[in-house]
C-alpha cells in the first residue's frame, strides 16, 4: 500500500482517481481547496483510508505523514474557469505547482503532473505526438491556461533534471464521465443537458473541428500504470477515436433519444481545428490503450451522473 495524494481530488477527474486508489488499497490524501470542485463528489467515500484537506496549493503547504506518489491535479480546467479565473489559473500552473513539487522533493515521491492537449495548442501536426511542440497563442484568452501547463511542463522537467525529482507528466486529451458540471462549458456535458432538456444543442461554427473523447476510467488506468512506471518524458492518454463535433452532436441525440434541433453558434476565439492523441508511446511503454467507446462511455456517463446532475439541477 502506497500513500498518494492527489491534488485537485474534489473535481471531476481527481475524486475518480482517488476512488479507483482506493478500489486498490491505496492511502489517499486529497488536497482540494474547492474552488472548481465540490464535496458532492467525495462524500460517497467512507473509506478510513481516505482524507480530504481544504487547503489552496497557490499557498506553501506541508503533508504530516510520509508520501509516496503525488498526482497533481489540481486546476481550473474548463474553458469556463479559467476564462472566469486567469490569474488564478496562472498562480495555480506556476506557484501551486512549485509548492507540490517541492513536496514531492521533500518526501522523495513519484510526482506525476497532470498536463493537457491544450499546451499543442491549434496544433499544425496531425495526430499529436509528444515530440510536438504546439502552436500556442500566448496572449489569447485561452493562453493563461495552455501556458500555464506549458509553465508547469518546464518547472517538472526542472526539478527533475536538476533537483533529482523522480517526476512524469501526462497530456490528457478530452475526458468525459459522471460528476462533469452540467454548466463547466465543455462539450459533452453541454450537449447531455441540452439534449435532455429538449433544448436546442449547440454546436460551434459549422462543427467541422474534430475532438476525441476518451471515458474516465481509461484515463484513470492510465494515470496510474504511468504513475507506476520509470517514465520522465511526457507521456499522451486519450482516446484517438476522432469525432467531429457535429457528429458528437448527433451521437448525444441518438444516446439521449432526443429530438433537440442543432443549431450553430460563434466559434470561441483559437478554438482548435483538430484534436487527437497519437497513443503510440502509452501503448508501447504502458500497455495502456482504451476500452471504452464514445456511445458506451456516453451511456454510462448518463446512468451514474443521473438525470439531475446532468441538468445541473442538483447542488454539485
Ligand atoms: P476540475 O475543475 O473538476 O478539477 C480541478 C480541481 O482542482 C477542483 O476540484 C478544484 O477545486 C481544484 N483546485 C483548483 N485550484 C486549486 C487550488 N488553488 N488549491 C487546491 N485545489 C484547487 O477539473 P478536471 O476536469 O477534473 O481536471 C483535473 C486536471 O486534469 C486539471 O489539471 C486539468 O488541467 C487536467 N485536464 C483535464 C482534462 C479533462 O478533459 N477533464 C483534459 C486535459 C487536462
């Protein structure tokens, strides 16, 4: 048994990670101040192995008790948040990451930083390999996030190389599953509520640009078996089943059994046009690819969120 702490373990990806550690008899320690996550997401848990502190990472802060694996999660990640928090955001990448770094220095853990596709920025190469070095728009609206990342990339490559910090990093692409926020502006959780409203389902521009979709518990597999490996170098998981979001559109209709109308709004300022992992490096170091397809993610996202979380309806 290994004791992790996982910061950012109240929000949507954390608290699924903190209860698959938990499936495997991990100690967790949750870090998670709440700022875009929510206790409704941890309260189901009552393992005696598991704790939750109230502390913001942007703060230096200390663990009592030996760590062994840090996975830092901890951000506002949604376009929503981080347009409404960009300094935040900004101080989260830079001074939160410094602190949790420093920690994992500390205690000599494993640290494991959760990275995204954003830092490709709207990429020119087709899938995305790690070796890409994006096309990022620093001074968009978008850039407090994907620099941030992109910060929070070269400060764990730093520790790492001059600090002897056993770190890796990861670039999560799109993840959808329960506990999303009905209201976190992001697309599937957006066209779930629409849908099951019989709302009008929104689609940007004319819904050529392409995502892919990868379901929670793939992502969370591959967090751990990397978290569990001697790899240093950045390391792609997602799903590169590639969707255009206009295809997404109709999927959630014909999951849902809507019969919503799409309609078309204004394409969101450096929206990307294309977005795919090349999983060749998780497949052949990590064993790792996914398992669930988008209509059977998208099935289960419906029947463990439940009708009132998807509506944003409850208090989540
Ligand atoms: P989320 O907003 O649900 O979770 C982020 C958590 O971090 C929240 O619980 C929030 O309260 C916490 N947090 C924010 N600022 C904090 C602070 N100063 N101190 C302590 N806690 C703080 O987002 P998510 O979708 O679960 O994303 C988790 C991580 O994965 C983020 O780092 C994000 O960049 C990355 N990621 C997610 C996706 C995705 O599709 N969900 C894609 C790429 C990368």
């Amino acid at each position: 048994m290994a004791t992790c702490l996982v910061t950012g373990g109240a929000g949507f990806l954390g608290s699924h990670l903190c209860d698959e550690l938990l499936r495997r008899e991990h100690r967790v320690i949750c870090v998670d101040n709440l700022e875009t996550g929510s206790l409704v997401n941890i309260e189901h848990i009552r393992s005696p192995s598991f704790v939750h502190l109230n502390v913001d990472i942007t703060e230096p802060y200390f663990i009592d008790e030996q760590v062994e694996v840090v996975f830092h999660l901890a951000s506002p990640a949604s376009p929503i948040d981080y347009l409404r928090l960009p300094l935040h955001t900004l101080k989260v990448g830079s001074y939160g990451t410094h602190h949790t770094l420093g920690l994992a220095k500390a205690h000599r853990a494993r640290f494991l930083l959760a990275s995204t596709s954003e830092i490709y920025g709207d990429p020119q190469e087709h899938p995305q390999r790690e070796s890409y070095w994006g096309h990022v728009n620093p001074i968009g609206p978008r850039g407090v996030y994907d620099e941030a990342k992109r910060y929070a990339e070269a400060l764990t490559m730093a520790y790492h190389r001059q600090q002897g910090v056993d770190t890796t990093i990861v670039r999560i692409f799109n993840t959808y599953g329960s506990r999303m926020r009905a209201h976190d502006g992001r697309a599937i959780p957006t066209l779930l509520r629409q849908a099951l409203a019989d709302r009008p389902l929104t689609v940007f521009g004319d819904g050529s640009q392409t995502r892919s979709f990868c379901y929670v518990s793939d992502l969370v597999r591959g967090l751990i078996a990397l978290a569990e490996s001697g790899q240093h170098e950045p390391v792609n998981i997602g799903n590169p089943d590639e969707f255009t979001l206009l295809e997404l559109a109709e999927i959630v209709l014909e999951v849902t059994g809507s019969s919503s109308k799409i309609v078309h709004a204004p394409l969101p300022t450096d929206d990307p046009k294309q977005r795919k992992p090349d999983i060749t490096l998780a497949k052949e170091l990590l064993g790792w690819e996914p398992e669930v397809a988008l209509r059977d993610g998208l099935r289960l996202a419906i029947e463990q969120s439940g009708r009132a979380r998807l509506l944003g309806d409850d208090l989540g």
